[in-house]
C-alpha cells in the first residue's frame, strides 16, 4: 500500500515539475480544446435550441444552460483552489501554487458570469434585478473572495511567496462554502432551492435538465482547458530566466523559419 | 513541561498588555471611533425611534467589524520591525500559544471597549432590554473572531499597507456579520437565538486552532 502511495507521490511530483507539465500539456492541450468546445457547444445547442420550453417562464428559463454550470464552477473553483491550498502549505509543491493563482482570475469570472446572468434572468421572472437573498448574498461574497485572493497576490512581489499567501487565503475561504451551500435553506427567500442533489431525484424534467448536465460537464472542460493555458503562461512568466524556457522558444524560432 | 507552555503564554499577553497600557490610545480609539460610527447613522437617516431600533442590530455589528479592524495591523508590525518577532520565532517555544496570545490581548484591548461602547449605543439606538444580553454575548463570540482574523490578514499583509489587510479580511467577516446581527434581530422580535449563538461559537471552536496555525504559516512566509 505505502508503495503504491509513494509511487503515486513520486509520478505525481514528477509530472508537475514545470518543464515537464510544460511538455505534455503541449500535446495534451488541443485534445483537450477539441473535447471542451464540442461538449460545451453539444450542451448550449441542446439546452437552447432542442430543449422544451417552460409552461410557466417560457423561454426566458434557457439562461440556466450558462448561470447554473457557471455558478457551480464558482464554487467548484475555489474548492479546487483549497485543495491545491492545502498541497502548497502542507507539501510545498511549486507548481499547485501556480495553479491557484491560474484558477482565481476564472473562478471571479465564473463568478461574475453567474452574478450577471442572475439577474438577468431575475428581471423578467422576480421583477428585480438584485434582492438581498441569502443565496445571491453569498454568491457575492465568493466574488469579493476571488478579489481579495486576487488582490494579494498581485500585491506580493516575491510569486512563489505570493503563492503560499492566497493558499492560505483560499483555505479560510473554503469555510465560506459550507455556509453558502446552506444558506438556501437556512434563509429561504426568493431564489429556489438547489435542484441537483445527490440523495434525490431532480426535480426538473428530463428533457430540461440531460442538455444542463452536459453543459455542466463542459464548462468544467473549459476550465480545465482555460486552467492549463493559464498555466502554461504562468510557468512560463515565472521561470523565464531558466533554460529550458529559452531552448523551448529558440527551438521554436528555428522551426519557423 | 504544561508549565512551560504557560509561562510563555502569561510572559507574551503580560509584555503585549503592558505596551498597549502604557499608550492609551490602544485601547481608547476604538471605543471613540466605534461611537462615533454609531452616532453618524441617526444624523445620517432619521432619528425615529422606532426606525433606529430597526436598524440598530445591524449599526451596531458594523461598528463593531470596523472597529475591530482599526488597529489590527498593529498586532504583528511593530515587532516585526524592530525584530522581536524573530527572537520569538527562534526561541524553542511553540509558535501557535506566541499568536494565540497576541490574538487575546487584541481582543482584550480593542474587544473590551467595543462591548462597552455596544452597550452605550445599544441605549441611543433603542434596542429593547432584553436583547442586551443576546447581543453582548453575539458580540463577545464575533469580536473574537475578527481578531483572529485580523490577525491573520495582519500576518499576510506584513511589511506592506494597512489598507490592504482589510481589503482581505473584510470579505470573510460577512459570515460573522450576518450571524451576529440575527442574534441581536431575532432576541428583538421575541425570537429563539440559540442557534445563531452556536453557529457563531462553532466558527470560533474552529477558528481558534484552524487561523492560529494559519497565522503562523503567514508569518513564517516572512522569514523566508
């Protein structure tokens, strides 16, 4: 067991090395844009064009297909961003600090997506672009979040000490994420309870909620392919005085030309 | 072995109480900030009775984030500068009771006045009798926090502008801010608060281990 542990830490370490992650996620990464873009695109054209429209709201309700997977990215991100918080502490493995700093700018804009079409969709369905619900509340609260870890790093000269900062941050933040997961029931106001769960059956049709799953599935794809080209920038920001970058870029040069 | 970890405890909040002591404005600017905040919202909207007791929970709580966060930079800077938090990192003594201890006697010197400034406003604003309990124990639990959190926002932004440790710190108050003003809103309108009451002091059963030890991974970020 413990070998096979050690095995894992040791590939794992290995593969997250920047020269190395910068290497197969270059083969990796039009794959990954192909898969993403046509799951994302299966999922947007189902949910607007094939799906049925709602008795009660009409076509109104087909902004769900981008404000709820972007709203569970906002969420999911900063998930993401603890776990790799808590890899940077515990580990000090170089390259998940990168990747929360990778992760914050497209968690806030996951999050922002989610504010905006939120109300866009509250408009014609509450009457009101904004009501001071508990679960529009603390989906504001993620943002100001995303701010806060995006605004330390960018204030911190030193990156890799940067890194462990918004770590930090980021696994204080997860605590918040409980509490928006509860607020709707602790609070119940205006915006519906979650429709997903995984104890009970959806409460949506079928036909409404197959092309949400897909759409869901491919925004994680998009943050994924999003996440790795963030990355690669970072990787190579950071270590642009070493090098492997310079070979990297001198190679590419002679193939050009 | 225990007695060690508790001299060292009493010797860091005694020297922290006397620094603060001896300059009294440690302690007395939060009080005179905190009701001043507090006397700008009856100039500020109305002076309606019934209006202010609406509204008081929630002025109260504010003041009180705000206030609490006056100061926080304080807790680690200046011995940071002079370079006592170095000798205090190389000593053999545990980091975790060193912050523990800062982090009391920021509450001491700024929780303190701010539950004495409460119960001043909680007189001009208003509020009902009944809900001066409820909201002094919201409060104890809150303000508590905050300097935890303070603390920790300190901790990260060292070295660099004041402002910016808010900036960080305010964001993740809102949990305790909401928590606290529905104690005190739900103890006005006869309502049962216990629950509210235990959240908060759930968040500070954890937070007390969970932002110590993250505080002093900040400031260890430091000394790299």
């Amino acid at each position: 067991m413990s070998r096979i542990w050690n095995f894992i830490k040791s590939w794992t370490v290995e593969m997250g090395s920047p020269p190395l992650f910068f290497q197969w996620s270059s083969k990796a990464l039009p794959w990954l844009a192909i898969i993403s873009i046509i799951v994302f695109s299966i999922g947007m054209v189902w949910g607007i064009f094939y799906s049925p429209t709602d008795y009660k709201q009409g076509d109104v309700y087909r902004i769900i297909y981008i404000h709820v997977p972007s709203a569970i990215l906002g969420q999911s991100i900063l998930m993401f961003m603890a776990i790799c918080g808590f890899i940077t502490v515990v580990w000090r493995v170089k390259i998940s600090g990168m990747l929360i700093k990778s992760a914050a700018s497209i968690g806030a804009s996951f999050t922002l997506i989610a504010l905006i079409t939120g109300s866009i969709w509250g408009k014609p369905t509450w009457g009101t672009w904004w009501v001071w619900d508990a679960r529009l509340t603390s989906t504001l609260i993620l943002f100001f979040i995303y701010t806060a870890i995006i605004g330390l790093h960018s204030s911190l000269d030193d990156k890799t000490k940067a890194d462990r900062a918004i770590s930090i941050l980021s696994l204080v933040g997860i605590a918040i994420i409980p509490i928006i997961k509860k607020s709707v029931d602790w609070w119940y106001t205006l915006h519906q309870p979650s429709t997903f769960t995984l104890s009970s059956a959806p409460s949506m049709a079928p036909d409404m909620y197959q092309p949400l799953l897909v759409c869901v599935l491919g925004f994680y794809l998009i943050f994924a392919f999003l996440l790795t080209m963030n990355l690669r920038a970072e990787i190579v920001f950071r270590e642009k005085n070493k090098t492997w970058v310079s070979k990297q870029y001198l190679n590419r040069q002679k193939n050009d030309k | 072995m225990k007695s060690d970890i508790y001299n060292w405890f009493f010797l860091i909040l005694k020297r922290d109480l006397l620094i603060a002591f001896r300059r009294s404005s440690t302690y007395i600017t939060p009080l005179i900030f905190f009701l001043i905040v507090v006397s700008f919202f009856p100039l500020a909207l109305s002076p309606d009775q019934d209006f202010l007791r609406s509204l008081a929970p929630g002025v109260i709580w504010i003041a009180a984030l705000l206030s609490s966060l006056l100061a926080v930079e304080t807790i680690f800077s200046e011995d940071f500068k002079d370079g006592t938090l170095d000798e205090f990192f190389v000593t053999n003594e545990p980091s975790f009771v060193l912050v523990f201890a800062k982090v009391l006697c920021h509450w001491l010197i700024t929780g303190l006045p701010i539950l004495l400034a409460s119960a001043i406003s909680s007189i001009i604003l208003y509020l009902p009798a009944s809900s001066f309990l409820p909201m002094i124990c919201s409060l104890i639990l809150g303000t508590f926090f905050m300097s935890l959190l303070g603390a920790m926002g300190a901790a990260l932004s060292l070295g660099r502008s004041a402002i910016l440790s808010s900036i960080i710190v305010l964001p993740f108050s809102i949990p305790t801010l909401l928590m606290g003003t529905a104690v005190v809103s739900s103890a006005i309108n006869n309502q049962d608060y216990s629950g509210f009451l235990l959240i908060m002091g759930a968040m500070l059963a954890i937070g007390i281990p969970g932002l110590c030890l993250l505080t002093v991974e900040a400031i260890l970020l430091n000394y790299e």
